[in-house]
C-alpha cells in the first residue's frame, strides 16, 4: 500500500517579531529624517513670535499697536496684522522671557500636532483594524515633517491652536450637537479671521444654531478687544484690514493663493482684481457645494477639509503655513485607500494610494524650504515655472475637486469610535 503524501507545513505570515522590528526601522528612519528636514528651517529662529513680541513691547509702552514696523529684507516692511482680540492673547507672553515663550510655543505646536492627528487617524484605525501604536506614531512624525508644520514651529506662528478650535468644533460638538459647537470656530475667527470661512460652510450646511454661536463668539471677542483697545481696534477694522501690502508682498512664492498665482503673472502690478473675483466666486462655490454635499452626506471630515482649502485658495494671502487642510486630505486618501476592497474597486484604490503619496511627498519637500526665491518680484515667465512657484495652488484645486466623499456607514463608524476614545471632555 503506497504510503499517503504528506502534506507540506502550512506557510502563515504569522511573524510578529519581524513585524516589530520593521515597524521599529520604519519609526527610526522618521525620527532620523527629521533633523534633516528641519535644519534648513531653523534659519526662520522664530521670527514671526519675535515680532510678536516686539509688536507687544511697543505696544506696552504706549504706542499704537498697528504703528509697529519692522524692517525686512525679502518683504520690504513687516507689521503686527492680526485683529486686537489676538493682541489681548499675546500680550502676556510679552512679559515673559523669549526663550520661555518660544518653549511655550513650540511645546503647544507639537501638543496641537499630536492631539489633532489622533483625532484624524484613530478612526482610519480602528475601521481597518491597524497597529495603532505604531500607526499613530508614524502619522504623527509625518505631520511633523511636512513644511506647513515646519514653518509653523520654526516662525513660532499659532496656526495649530487655530487648528484645535476647528477640528473640536466641526469633529465633535457640531456633528453631536452640543449646546458650545461653534464657540472653537468664533474664536479662532476672532483671532485669525481666516477661520471665518468655517463660519460660512456652517451656513452652506443649515447649521444654524452654530453659526450663530460661532459669529457671535467672533463678535463677543472682537467687542472685548475693542473695550479694552478702542483705538486700536477701530483702526484695524477700518483701515489696516484692508491694506494686503501690511501683510507681505502677493508675489512671494511663500504666498499660495490665487492671489498670489495670478500676482506672479504680473509683478510688480497687482493682477487684475475683476479677474480674481470671478476666479475666487468660482473656486468658492464648488468647494463649497461639494463641502455641503459631503456634510449632507455625514462626512464631517471631507467637508472641513475642502472648506480649508477653500478658504486657502480665495483668501488675498496664504502662507505655505496657512494650508494644514492637507494633512487631513491624506488621511481621507489613505482611508479610501484602504476602504477599496473589491476587484472592481481597484482603480479607486490606486488612484487614492498614489494621490495620498503624491500629495505627502509634495508637502513634505514644500514651496519654500528647499528652493531660494530671492527679494525681487517673481514673476511667472513658462510652464515649468507655474508649476515650481504654485505647487500648493495646483494641489488644492486638485482635491478640490478629487477628494473622495465616504460612504455613510463608514462615516457613522468614525463618529462611534470618536465619541467612544477621542472625544474632549
């Protein structure tokens, strides 16, 4: 009787160890890139905070705020431009030495980093079922190398905390209808104004409770700012706000708006203000409805996202560190990504994967990082240098219009395992 054949080991890739150990080289090879990446900012030593402090100094001794100059050799004249409730915020850290500011700072940044992107991938993880240490880990070193963050911590900007109020407010409070949704996005717009365009997605969307709460809050703080500075803040608002060349120079490449695509088309004239508006009411509209079609749809996080593009293609000037909605478009193409299980699905899964890719390698290499501009006007002269001097423009239309809206059993999946882990108390 011929003998039975015997049938070969089972092959499992059943391999934690080797899984460890990889995931440990991956999280290494991140920590390691960092230092590279950050050294050709650290030429910034915080200039913006310095600013800040130096405009509150003067400001202390009894100067009119929005006096303040401060020489500079790419921008001409630089001056303290933000509204006089964020005025009312810094002065305290005035008091205080710079060193101690700039720790404040940077640990708040880096705190607002990590919060924020546990509250953008613990969801992906939990629905996909991936390693959630190392996942969040490795999400949270590359939020850290992108240029918007970067920029953020090396000119000790406040972009992040602008960024807590939206994401607590259009992640939590409004989809759980809290009695507060709204106050995160008033404040922020009292501090920044370029939150203020969340305000009019909560109205593109019928929330109407938050935004009231939100526009009131903005208009709460701004009266408190003008209680405490009256003259400073009837200046601002009536003059200063509408003064672009306070702010910088439109043509600077570091400028990634409309604005600033079209200003490089003619510098040093200011391109045509009728052709901006027509462009900018376009531009508005489709974000906006698709924004709205995503929140009808119970898609929180892609209409916040295609808001803040929205809000970063229209505004007259957006700084490279203005655009943070990036981060949250990756984790929406990584999500698709990996949603797209069937063979039919497979061209959707591809597509996303290589978006996603592409738009974090964009990211992290930047606009300004890497490249020297010089101080004299840019202008736009080819192809090639519309594409090398408007990268973040150009990809902020793109998933303007790709940015994929999730079906609602996955958002609903979201939102449970928010509330159950990642909710602010």
């Amino acid at each position: 009787m011929p003998a039975e054949p015997i049938a070969p080991p089972a092959v499992t890739d059943d391999d934690p160890g080797g899984r460890t150990v990889r995931r440990l080289v991956a999280i290494v090879a991140l920590v390691a890139v960092l230092p590279a990446l950050y050294l050709r900012n650290l030429v910034h030593n915080f200039f913006d905070l310095k600013i800040y402090m130096s405009a509150m100094d003067w400001w202390t001794a009894g100067h009119p705020l929005y006096d303040y100059v401060q020489p500079d050799r790419v921008q001409g004249e630089l001056y303290f431009t933000y509204p006089p409730f964020s005025a009312l915020l810094l002065w305290p850290f005035g008091l205080l030495r710079l060193g101690v500011t700039v720790t404040i700072f940077t640990v708040l940044t880096v705190a607002a980093v990590v919060l924020t992107t546990r509250w953008l991938v613990l969801p992906v993880i939990v629905r996909h079922d991936l390693p959630r240490t190392f996942t969040l880990t490795a999400a949270v070193l590359l939020v850290l190398a992108v240029e918007i963050t970067r920029e953020t911590i090396t000119l000790g900007q406040i972009n992040m905390l602008l960024v807590v109020l939206i994401l607590a407010d259009l992640l939590f409070a409004v989809p759980q209808a809290r009695r507060w949704a709204g106050v995160g996005i008033g404040l922020a717009t009292a501090l920044k104004l370029f939150p203020g365009i969340f305000i009019v997605y909560l109205v593109a969307t019928r929330r109407w409770r938050a935004a009231v709460v939100a526009s009131v809050t903005a208009a709460a703080a701004t009266l408190l700012a003008a209680a405490v500075a009256p003259g400073d803040s009837w200046r601002f608002w009536t003059q200063e706000l509408w003064d672009t060349d306070r702010v910088g120079r439109t043509d600077y490449v570091g400028n990634q708006s409309v604005f600033g695509l079209l200003s490089r088309f003619t510098a040093p004239e200011k391109p045509d203000r009728l052709l901006w508006l027509v462009i900018v009411a376009a531009v508005a509209g489709y974000g906006l409805w698709r924004a709205a079609r995503a929140a009808r749809a119970g898609d929180a996080l892609t209409g916040l996202t295609l808001t803040g593009l929205v809000g970063a293609l229209i505004s007259p000037i957006t700084w490279t560190h203005h655009i943070y909605w990036f981060v949250p478009a990756v984790v929406l193409l990584a999500d698709a990504a990996l949603s797209a299980h069937r063979p039919d699905e497979a061209r959707r899964r591809w597509w996303s994967a290589a978006l996603a890719v592409g738009t974090t390698a964009v990211i992290v290499y930047g606009v300004v990082t890497f490249q020297k501009w010089g101080t004299a006007p840019v202008r736009t002269h080819d192809p090639v240098d519309f594409v090398l001097q408007n990268p973040y423009v150009l990809l902020s239309l793109l998933l303007l219009v790709a940015l994929p809206v999730r079906a609602y059993r996955q958002v609903r999946a979201e939102e449970n395992s928010r509330q159950m882990d990642t909710s602010p108390q």
